[in-house]
C-alpha cells in the first residue's frame, strides 16, 4: 500500500468529478490545535496535483483557513473541504479546527466522513481531546488511521510516539496500533538533529527518497533492512490476527512465507472495517525538497485502505410525520436524501449550504423539499419548505467550481439554499424525508450582549437570526426576566469569532456586558400590608383602599391569589383590578427588582367610593399594598441552582471537586465509568459557574465535560443577598 505514485493527477483547473459511490472517499482530518493538519491538506492538494508548488490555488489563496477571521487568528475555526483527485479517486479530505471551541465543526466533519485520519505531532503528542474524539469514533466503528507530523522538530521520536498512539489508541489492543513504513533519516546536521529524508516500506522493504526533490523507490541498502525486521514481523501478526482467514496464523507461526498480496488485501479489509488502525509519518511543512514527504502514501491508504460511501452503515431515516422509512442508502437511482453539514454565508453569492448526498443524485436547477426537524432547542423553529436549488459546486479555497451533479456518497456546495440551515434534510418534492440530526455539543458560556447604537439594535435581530442558522451550535435567548440577549457559545474564542461575524459579515456592532442570572424574590414570612390610593383634585377623584395578608409557599407554587372579603367592603368587579395590580408589582419585585414568587396572597378587606373608585384606582392600591407587606417583612433573594455533572479524569477528580465546593457546589455523588474517569453530580447555583466551561478546560486541560440543567431556586445566603440588593438600589 502507497508503493505507486498518482499517474493521473488532478487538474488544477477543474472539480474532481464523481460518477459513483465506488469511486469517492471521505476522509475527515482530526487532531489538537497545532498538530498539523492545514498543513497536511495543502501538502496532500499539492501531490494530487490540485495546487501550484507554493501550495496556493489559482487565485493565489490557500486550500484551506481561507477565512479572513482564519487569518487575523492563524488558526482554523471553521470546517473547509479540499476535494482532489488521486488514480481515478475523488477524495474530499475534511479540515477541522482542533481548537475545543469548534467542535461543532468537527461533529460536521464527522457526520460528513466516512473514516477519520488522525493527526499526531511527535513534538506535542496527544492530548485528552483527541483521545476522547478517538473514542467516539470507537463507538460508532468509523475507521481510523493515525499519521504522525512535525518529524522535522529537535525532539520528535517517530517510534516513541508510535509507541505512545499504541498505548492510548490501543489500549485494548496494541497490537492494532502499528505502523507500516518506518522513517528515514540523513547525518545529524551541526545542531546534532538528523533530518527525515525518506520512508521505508515494511511491508514491501522498499525505500522511497524525499532527498532530491521528487519520490524516488528503490531497494534498501544492507544495513538497513536488519533496523525495520522486528516491526515489520509485528506489523505481520497484527495484520495476520486481522484475517478473516483463520488459517493463515498456523501457516506464519509454521514457517510459511506469507504472499505480500495477501497481506496488503487483510491490511486493507482490516482498516476499511475499523478493526485496524495503520500508522503513518509525515512531513508536509519540511522546508526545500523534503515537502510533501508521506503525502503519497497517505493517498494511497485513503485510496485503498479506507471505506467507500457504499460501505457505510445506514442512518434512521423517517418522513416529516415520524414514519420510519427503509432505505438503501448510497443508491445514485434511488430517492433522493442529502444532508446540510454547513452554512456559510458568502458575501457575493449568498448562502452556501455544504451538502452530503446519502442517497439518489443532486443536480442543479431542480427543486427540492428542505427538512428541519429536532433542534428547537437551539433557537431552530421546524420548518418543511420547497426550494429551488441553485448552482452546485466543489469548493477549493476560495474558489467555487462547477459541478455537473453530485453523486450519493460525494459532498458539494449548493447556493441559494435561503431557508436551508445547518442539520436539514433535503429529498425529493414527492416523497419528503427527514434524517434524524446528529448530536450537538450544548453551548455553555453564556455571553449578554446589546446593541452598540440605535442603528446595529436596527439590524441586530436579523444579524443573530442569520448566525444562528449558520452554526446550529450556539443558542439565542432572549431571557425574559433579565431582558438580556444572550448568545450561548462554546467558548471564548467561538464567542469572538461570532461577534466578529457580526460585526464583518452583518454589519452589527454589539457590546458585552455583564450576564445576569434570573433571581426571584419571596416573603421568609407571614406579613398584612394596607394599600390606600385616595386622590382628590377637583373633578373625578380616585379612592381605592384594600388590606391584604402575604405569606410563604412551596418552592415552584408561584403567585396564589385569595379572595376573602365579605360583605362587600370590596365590589366584586373590583376584586380583580386589586389582583391585576399585585401580580404587577409582584413581576416588578419588592425588594431587588426580582419577579416576587411562591405566596399567597390574600384580600381580607378595603373601601370603596360610589363615584371615585375605579379599576385603575384599585390596581394602585393592590400594589401598593404588596410593596407594604413587602416592608415588614423579610425579603429572601432566591437564585437558580443547576444539576451539574462533570465527567473528568480521575487524576484530576481531586481538583475538580476542589473548585466546585468554592463554588457553593454540593457533590451529590461520584460514579466511575471506562477509560479511567468519574463522574461527579454535583448542585451549584448558577450564578457561580457563568464560566465554568472556560474555567474547568483549564483545570483538567481541556479533558473534562460537563452538563448543566435548571434544578429548583433557592435562598441565597444572606450576605450575598445583601449586596445584591444595596447594587440594585444604588443602580435605581
């Protein structure tokens, strides 16, 4: 496998096209922030022939990080697709940022792949996120392969850090953690670092020089072939232990010398199932003739070694209404299903819909019905609309090039999708269907934000709509009782580049300010207040007097209104204005200027005047006799208290636990679970972990998740109370 070069290299000029699913590989590119993989994309572009020698396209851009916000940041924060074509195989390789806060971006690539490349710098290693996305690509069997970069750097140690991706990728089995070529190196230069110069086969024991410029096999020299001997008979066993053939362990282990045909057919079976997960090396950001040294072979296992569209597993597919529907998945004659991975906006076509075809072909021109069921929660009404699709194409920097169709199995971008978003369905006008949507990470770092000027809160409601749409990974609240509009992000940095995006693409300018939990007020105690409201001022006059009792429910009971007036100190059609103005004053608060909640109150007495009382007069009074109730008595502040579960790595259980317990938590409970890790239930009021998220990356070094739910309000201790109260009356 990788022992031939492209001999048909794609054109620089044109999209790679697609006639059938057999010949199309999506291969999505996963690692932390730095590993390498733009890097990688842009090299694997410029083997494949797609760019020029300084690895731009035709425009002068690069393949990948194309995005202006890409380029003030220098990292990617965006998923971007390359399509090349390699020995007749259209490969689209999916770059995802590494940054946490992106991973909604990666979920997409996820969705979109149909194998997983994993990249590993031999100067950093791997950290605990890509351990846990390996583990989520474990779970659903995707097939996944690790290549190994940064070769070039005074520490990297190609066979330690095999040794160390066996230990955490394998760690059920090691032994399908192994690599099939062994790097090179030259003579150590005067800083004593020996540089990479080429590969060597282990299974063909054939050597490929990078040295000159161009990739040169030919056979190794004497001394070397003893150096690969004990990894190349690991690399035999493990493929061996693979073989569906059962025979084939006894004939190795008996002396037989094993067909290199066979062995490469195993190795391919192996990894295209998920049960094998080769290891590569790469240096694309060698500087002179080493460029691009790994790129051949990598294409070669992706070529080779990695599923095609037709080998995937089926998804739930279902109509509008909730039927279940079978499906033959990846039929180019069958119905049509595709799906919207992304949604950019591009400022001189419009929206851009990223598409997966699942099944059935996409052409351009026709109508389509569009889907968008199941994420309500992230601010997404349902929605079953026609719309006419618009022209599609194949991104490649920022160049879009025009495709003819697009084939189940092959990815494209369609324009002029406006009601599309980000998890929609698209099929057929006559036989609708919906796939089920992937699963979101939940956004967790609230950020209020309000208009800058009169001007941007003009345009800031269109602006928020149309972020959203685009990145079904952020929520928008419009949180009634605080009156702030809060973007939900996943971070920071995915905080900045959406305010950035508004500011850039939507022409909003917003301030951050401080975000405020929703608290509640309630009476610790039984308390009568007496409301008089008597005006008289020449002319119609106001007269409303009522008396009132409050006094302390349950938790969650709300406001109860009680009527026990008799005989007729209160007109009865005046009954409700006394209730209409002490549920009014009760959303005002009287206290903190918090929503008063969970009492009764109750109307025992009052006056009225034949002429001068009236609704309004009575509205007055109610409230005012709440506001005196509210005076001789004792106000407790109530803030929400969320359910808190952190799954965290048991060498950071200790830390963890630590910092919720400053945070007012209460742990609830601990449960471990696989993989060396815990589970900490723990409920901490809400005001204290505004940004946890940001704050618990940092403690566990970004290994650690957790989930939040709204549990129940409860008093606040009194000296925090206290100050919560001086700050709003000094704010009024």
């Amino acid at each position: 496998m990788g022992d031939k070069a492209n001999t048909h290299p794609g054109a620089a000029g044109r999209a790679p096209a697609a006639d059938h699913p057999a010949s199309v590989r999506n291969v999505v590119l996963v690692g932390h922030s730095g590993a390498g993989k733009t890097t990688l994309v842009e090299a694997l572009a410029l083997t494949a022939g797609a760019v020029n020698r300084a690895g731009r396209v035709e425009d002068g851009g690069t393949v990948s990080d194309y995005d202006e916000i890409e380029h003030r940041q220098q990292r990617s924060v965006q998923l971007s697709l390359v399509p090349v074509d390699w020995d007749g195989v259209k490969i689209n390789v999916l770059d995802t940022p590494g940054y946490a806060d992106f991973v909604g971006e990666l979920r997409a690539g996820l969705r979109a792949a149909d194998a997983a490349l994993f990249v590993v710098s031999a100067s950093d290693g791997v950290d605990g996120s890509t351990r846990m996305v390996w583990e989520e690509c474990a779970a659903v069997g995707m097939p996944r392969a690790i290549v190994i970069t940064h070769l070039e750097a005074a520490r990297a140690d190609f066979e330690e850090m095999t040794r160390i991706c066996a230990q955490v990728f394998g760690r059920d089995d090691p032994d399908a953690v192994l690599p099939l070529y062994l790097p090179l190196r030259d003579r150590p230069g005067p800083d004593g670092h020996a540089p990479v110069t080429g590969l060597i086969g282990l299974l063909t024991r054939q050597l490929f020089d990078y040295s000159s410029g161009e990739r040169k096999e030919s056979e190794p020299g004497p001394g070397q072939l003893p150096l690969i001997e004990e990894a190349r008979n690991r690399l035999i066993e493990g493929i061996i232990a693979e073989s569906e053939d059962e025979t084939l362990m006894d004939r190795y282990l008996g002396g037989e010398d094993i067909d290199l045909g066979t062995l490469v057919q195993d190795l391919e079976r192996a990894v295209a199932r998920g049960s094998f997960f080769p290891v590569l090396a790469a240096a694309p950001a060698a500087e002179g003739a080493r460029k691009g040294l790994g790129t051949v072979e990598l294409l070669e296992l992706i070529r080779r070694g990695f599923p095609t569209p037709l080998e995937r597993d089926g998804l739930t597919v279902s109509t509008p209404d909730g039927k279940q529907r079978d499906l033959t998945l990846c039929d180019p004659d069958g119905p049509l299903v595709a799906e919207v991975v992304k949604t950019s906006s591009d400022p001189y076509v419009g929206r851009v819909s990223l598409v997966r075809v699942f099944s059935g072909t996409l052409r351009p021109d026709e109508t389509v019905h569009v889907s968008g069921h199941g994420l309500t929660d992230r601010g997404h009404e349902n929605h079953d609309v026609d719309e006419r699709v618009g022209a599609l194409s194949a991104p490649f920097g920022k160049q879009q090039r025009p495709l003819t169709h697009c084939v189940a199995g092959d990815l494209a971008c369609v324009a002029k999708l406006s009601r599309a978003e980000t998890g929609d369905t698209l099929s057929a006008t006559d036989d609708p269907l919906l796939m089920a949507p992937w699963e979101m990470p939940d956004p967790l770092l609230p950020i209020a934000i309000r208009a800058h000027s009169k001007p941007d809160e003009d345009k800031l409601s269109q602006g928020l709509a149309r972020l959203v749409a685009e990145d079904p990974t952020m929520r928008l609240e419009q949180n009634q009782d605080t009156h702030q509009v809060v973007l939900w992000c996943l971070g920071e940095a995915h905080a900045d580049v959406a305010l950035e995006r508004l500011r850039t693409r939507y022409g909003v300018q917003v301030d951050v300010v401080p975000y405020r939990v929703s608290l509640r007020e309630t009476f610790a105690g039984r308390s009568a207040g007496r409301g008089r409201h008597v005006k008289q001022s020449g002319g119609h006059g106001q007269y409303a007097i009522c008396a009132i009792e409050v006094e302390p429910l349950p938790g969650g009971s709300g406001i109860e209104f009680v009527d026990k007036v008799v005989g007729g100190a209160v007109p009865r059609q005046f009954i409700p204005s006394v209730e209409k103005g002490v549920r009014a004053q009760a959303a005002r608060g009287v206290a903190a200027g918090y929503p008063l909640v969970d009492v009764r109150v109750t109307l025992l007495d009052g006056k009225a005047h034949s002429v001068d009382s009236s609704d309004a007069a009575f509205q007055t009074a109610g409230a005012l006799a709440l506001r005196e109730a509210a005076g001789d008595a004792t106000i407790h502040l109530l803030e929400p208290v969320a359910e808190v579960t952190v799954l965290v790595g048991d060498d950071y259980v200790g830390a963890v636990m630590s910092d919720l317990s400053g945070r007012r938590g209460r742990v609830v409970g601990t449960e471990q679970t696989s993989g060396g890790r815990t589970l900490i239930r723990a409920e901490v009021p809400e005001i204290e972990i505004g940004r946890y998220l940001v704050d618990l990356r940092s403690l566990s070094h970004g290994t650690a998740r957790f989930s939040r739910s709204y549990a129940r309000h409860e008093p606040m201790p009194p000296q925090l109370a206290a100050k919560v109260t001086e700050q709003a009356q000094d704010a009024s």
